[in-house]
C-alpha cells in the first residue's frame, strides 16, 4: 500500500514520517531518491532548486515496489502528484503558526510569502484532488497536534478505523479568511 505524506513545507511530513519511522514501518523519503538517481527535469533559477520528474519516480518506485507486501509512507510536498497512490495523506497548518516554523527555517520573505499563499489557497488538496479520487485524501491539521497524536490519527486512517468518520475528509479545513491573507502582507 502507497500512501502519500504531503503538505506545504512545515506542515511536519518529516517528523510525522519519522515517527512512522520508528514504529517500523517503510518511508521513502522522495527528495532523496529523486536526486540520487537523476530523475531531475531542470533547474528552477527562481526557486533555486531542482524540477522533479514525477513520472520517472513515480514509475521507478512502482517497480522497484510492486510486490511489497506492507505499507510504505512517501514523504514529500509533491508526493500526491505520483500514480499508483493508495491514500493521500495532506497536513495542514494554520497560517500563522506555519509563518512561525518556516521562519525558523531561515528561509527568504519571498519564499516564505509564496509557500503561505499555497497553504491558504489549498493547493495541494486541489492538487491531489485533481488526480486522485476524493475518498482516498485525508486532511490533518497540525497546527497543535502532538506528533504521537498525529501518528495515530495517520494510522487509524490508514487501518480504516474512520469508516464513518468525516473529521478528516477534504472540506473541513478553510484557511482563506482575512485574517490569514493579512499575513501575505
Ligand atoms: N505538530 C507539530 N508541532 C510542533 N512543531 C511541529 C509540528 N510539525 C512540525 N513541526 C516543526 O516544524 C518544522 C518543520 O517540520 P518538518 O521538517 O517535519 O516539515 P516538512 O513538512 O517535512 O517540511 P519540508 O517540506 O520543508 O521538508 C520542524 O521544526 C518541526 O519540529
Ligand atoms: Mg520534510
């Protein structure tokens, strides 16, 4: 089973998979494994970093994968785009305490402005919700979540104890107030 871990950069994929980590299950950290094989597609001078080729990885990984038996968390803000996905597991932060971790980050005014704005606007759920049905993306918010908490929401999903359970279904989460804009500046 591949189940995608995504987000706005500070949402937390990296300690929530680390947490996965450690309770034994598999992640493929998809950054890594994209850079170190090459599956690159060009440089974005404006961003400073590398285009991903998603369709190289996504059909590298459902190779190498494909007759694994257990579940396999993908950690990465762009890994709702890959195919093949069982579940798609996007985290939230509110505005403001995301502004707050990507501060600390060291990250530019402008590169924070604009990952702030894809959190507001839903991005990645639109995304996701382009290529993959609704009933597979899951939205958690981890604004205040502790990350034990968090993994065991993610694993309840994933072990489909929320049958009918609507709290984390796309919808519930709506960041665009005025509020959160005043923070675009
Ligand atoms: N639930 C949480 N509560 C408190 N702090 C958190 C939480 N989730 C993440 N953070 C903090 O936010 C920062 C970013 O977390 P993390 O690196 O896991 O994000 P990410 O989504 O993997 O970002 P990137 O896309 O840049 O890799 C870290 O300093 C982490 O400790
Ligand atoms: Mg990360």
């Amino acid at each position: 089973m591949l189940v995608a871990v995504t987000g706005t950069p500070g949402t937390g994929k990296s300690i929530l998979c680390d947490y996965l980590e450690k309770k034994g299950y598999t992640i493929l950290r998809l950054n890594e494994i994209a850079l170190n094989n090459n599956f690159i597609s060009g440089f974005d001078k404006k961003r400073n970093c590398y285009i991903i080729d998603v369709d190289k990885l996504s059909k590298y990984i459902k190779d190498k994968y494909k007759d694994y038996k257990g579940i396999i968390f993908l950690d990465g803000h762009f890994s709702h785009l890959l195919e093949n996905l069982d579940k798609i597991i996007i985290l939230r932060t509110k505005p403001v305490e995301l502004k707050k971790r990507l501060l600390k980050k060291k990250w530019k005014k402008e590169k924070i402005r604009e990952n702030l704005e894809a959190e507001i606007l839903d991005i990645i759920t639109l995304e996701a919700l382009e290529k993959h049905s609704i009933n597979k993306i899951y939205e958690i918010d981890t604004t205040r979540e502790e990350i034990q908490k968090l993994g065991k929401i993610t694993l309840n999903i994933i072990h489909g104890r929320f049958k009918n359970d609507k709290t984390y279904a796309v919808g519930n989460i709506n960041w665009l107030t005025d509020k959160n804009l005043k923070l675009l500046g």
